[in-house]
C-alpha cells in the first residue's frame, strides 16, 4: 500500500477525474484499483464503500464550486451577484459534468454540519439573497427556487435538450433576469409558520 501512495484524499480526487471523464454512475471502486494497480480490497483502508467515496467526491465537489463562485460573486450584490453566482454555478456544472452530479447526491446531515464548503455555500447564497431583503422562510424558498432553476436548466444543456435555434447562453441570461425580478418583487408569505 505505500508503494502505491494511496490516501482518502488521493482516491477521492482520481474518482472525481474519473467521474467527469465516464460519469459519476461508471465511478466504481474496482475502476478506481485498477487506476492505481491495486486490488479492490486495498481501496478499504482509505474509503469505507463506494457510497463513502461518492459522498467525499460531493464535498469535494462542493468546495471547488462554492469557491468558483465566491471569487465570481465577491464585491457585488443584487443583480451583478446573482447573475455572478448563477454563470460560476453553470461554468462548473459543464466545464465537470461528474463532480456536479455528485453535488446533487445526499449528503449525510452530520457530515453536512462538518464540512467547512457546505456551510460556506450557504453563507454565500443566504448573504446574496438577503440583499434582496427576504429573511426566513422566504429565504429557504428562494435557494430552492434558484437550485431548481439552476440545476433544471444545467441538466437539460448538458443533456443537449434544448432543441431550438435561440442561442443558449441568452436564453440562461434571460432566466437569470427573471429569477432577479421574482427575487425583487418576492411574495410575502402569509403562513411563514406553515
């Protein structure tokens, strides 16, 4: 095992080169061995299952995007964060297919509460949003709306299902004009206990 130099961290970067390369679903621990010319078993002293190493290629994954998009967002608010925020988001989500997959896996809550990434995300993205003056629990419906909207539309280009002739890119700039809108003009909630 030390001639191989294996380590968590170095298992979990291969596997998140590997995901973007064949697909986070092709990611397997005997594909990661035989990328190290060690057997199977040898990955079990540094990864306890395939799920453990595709919740580390997810933090890891996690990080490296929320910090794209911190550098993206950083001195702005309003509408130059948001659309900042959502073209880092997007870029990341194309430039490493199988990374971004991995950000939309579940994450277990107590590895949630230890990941510095995680809770920097939601610093980031809870901050961009009160600038728009909502506060709870109109700021968790916002993150959904954007992560829905950002993910459905990341997966349907990387799809290649956006069919028509408009150019892609203006159509994403105009879904970001009208997220900003809806963020300006939010709804008050008249159940906000419910």
């Amino acid at each position: 095992m030390a001639r191989a130099g294996l380590t968590a961290e170095r298992l979990t970067a291969a596997a998140a080169e590997l995901a973007d390369e064949v697909g986070l679903e092709k990611v397997s621990l005997s594909a990661l061995a035989r990328h190290f010319g060690v057997k199977d078993a040898s990955l079990y002293s540094h990864v306890k299952s395939l799920q453990d190493l595709r919740t580390r290629i997810a933090l890891l994954a996690g990080g490296e995007m929320i910090d794209r998009i911190a550098l993206a967002v950083a001195g702005r608010a309003g509408k130059d964060a948001l659309a900042a925020f959502a073209d880092a988001y997007r870029s990341y989500a194309l430039d490493h297919p199988g990374r971004y997959a991995a950000t939309q896996l579940p994450v277990d809550r107590i590895l949630s509460a230890d990941s510095p990434a995680l809770r920097r995300t939601a610093d980031i993205t809870y901050g961009m949003l009160r600038a728009y003056g909502l506060e709870e629990p109109d700021l968790t419906d916002a993150v959904r709306l954007l992560r829905s909207t950002f993910h459905g539309y990341c997966a349907l280009e990387s799809a290649g299902a956006f069919g028509a002739p408009r150019d892609v890119r203006r159509s994403w700039d105009r879904a970001v004009e009208a997220l900003h809108v809806a963020l300006e003009h939010w709804p008050r909630d008249p159940n906000p206990g419910a």
